[in-house]
C-alpha cells in the first residue's frame, strides 16, 4: 500500500499512470483520466489581447498592464550558492556528498514551483479574461547563448508560458495566435502605421515622427501584436506579410492556434 497526497479531486476514466521520481527524491504519479467531454468550438468573437515578453516586465499587454518578472533563481541565489559551495567541498562517492546533492536538488525544486505557479495563475488570468490570445513566436534558443542574459531569459520560461496560454485556450474554446517574430511590432506606431528605420533596445520610449504619438516601446508593441492577430483572422491566413517585405524569406511564419473541433 503506497499512500499519496492528492492535490485535486478527478472524475472520469483512468487511462495511464506515470510514476516518476525527481532529483530531490520525490516522486510523482502522472495521472491521464479521459473525461469524456469534448473541447468547445474555436471561437474568435470577443476582446483580443496582445502580449509582448520581456526581461525588465515579463509580460506587456496592449491594455497596458504591465507585470513583473519574478526572478526566482535570484531570490534563491544565495542559498543554492551555499548549498553547491557545500556540495563542491564533498568527497566524491560519500555519502555525504550524496546528502549535499540532494539539498541542491531541492532549492532547485522549489525554484521550479515558484516558476510554474506564476506562470500557472498569470496563464489562467489571461484566458479567463480573453477570447483572442496573441504572443510572438521568441526564438528561444537563439537568444540563450547570450552570455549576459543567458541565465534571465532561462529563469523567464516564456516557452513553457505561451505552452501554458496555447492548451489553456483550447481548452476553452478560445483562439491562440502567434505572431511571426521578424513582425515590426516595436518599430511600428500603432497609430498611424508609420514605422521607424531603427530602434536599439535601450530605448523605452519613442516619439513617432509622423503623428507624434508618443510610444511606450513595449506596450506598443503589444498593440501590434494584436492588431496583426486579428489582421490574421479576418484573412483567415497565418500570413504575416505587413506593408511589403519586412522579414527575411528563411523566417518562420506566424502560427494560428485552433482548437480541434470533433
């Protein structure tokens, strides 16, 4: 008889059961029940929202509702700082350095939950309040290898967040949209259309030359993202191209997420 803590109540058919152990000793049972209902019909009828991701706010809305990165790893920097230092003073093989591996191990851990429950609760937010939901498909892997930022934008998980909004969308019948990554949203005044030759990343506010509208660089950009997802859905086409070609011809189109309708 093995006893288990379950974090939430289920109805339905138990189809497969995971067991699986983590490195800071515990397990977990993966539980896959089929419930027998089917997803709702992919609607697009309903307030749209664009989100831009980024380090010094983690998520920009084209509301204009900025939120906080949380920075988990640097709230527990110290501590796993002591507890690998520890670890590094160990006898290789000993027990006792199997003991400071597992104390990593945790710190780890609570990183990870700390990291999974904001996105959880923030993902579940923006659904609820929703019906259009737009990102920009990040190259992920391609900005890690930046040294200086490398360890920020790992820490950010904006991969596992947009994962998050794209099955959390479906779920409720509403529509996840990626916007191709070389679209110009930062560069491109949401106002008028005009849009600027060059913009470095150090500036946060821009006047557009054209209009003088004065831009906040990131909730402009979340404007944009959103107004091209439902660019996109009144062509009913993942095309992105915007005024001409404005993106190389190797880069990856913009995806639009539907719902499976059985």
């Amino acid at each position: 008889l093995v006893y288990c803590v379950r974090h939430r109540e289920f109805a339905g058919t138990i189809k497969t059961v995971t067991i699986s152990k983590n490195p800071d000793g515990k397990y977990y049972a993966s539980i896959l029940v089929d419930d027998g209902l089917e997803l709702p019909s992919q609607s697009s009828d309903g307030k749209a929202i664009g989100i831009d991701l980024g380090l010094n706010h983690f998520a920009i809305t084209s509301n204009g509702s900025k939120y906080d990165t949380p920075r988990h790893l640097a709230k527990h920097q110290r501590n796993l700082k002591r507890k690998q230092q520890k670890l590094s003073r160990k006898k290789k093989g000993s027990n006792n350095r199997q003991k400071a591996r597992g104390k990593v191990a945790k710190v780890h851990s609570k990183i990870s939950r700390c990291r999974e429950d904001f996105l959880h609760k923030l993902s579940r937010k923006i659904v609820n309040e929703n019906q259009v939901i737009a990102v920009e498909n990040l190259n992920v892997k391609a900005m890690v290898p930046n040294h200086n930022l490398a360890k920020a934008i790992s820490d950010c998980s904006w991969g596992m967040f947009c994962t998050m909004l794209k099955y959390k969308a479906e779920w409720e019948g509403k529509t996840y949209i990626e916007v191709d990554r070389f679209f110009p949203s930062s560069k491109t005044c949401h106002v008028c259309l005009n849009q600027v030759g060059s913009l470095s990343l150090d500036v946060r506010t821009w006047t557009c030359e054209h209009c003088k509208t004065i831009h906040d660089r990131d909730i402009n950009a979340a404007i944009n993202i959103r107004d091209e997802s439902l660019r996109i859905l009144s062509l009913g086409t993942s095309d992105t191209a915007y005024r001409g070609d404005i993106r190389p011809k190797s880069g990856r189109k913009s995806v639009l997420r539907q719902s499976p309708v059985k």
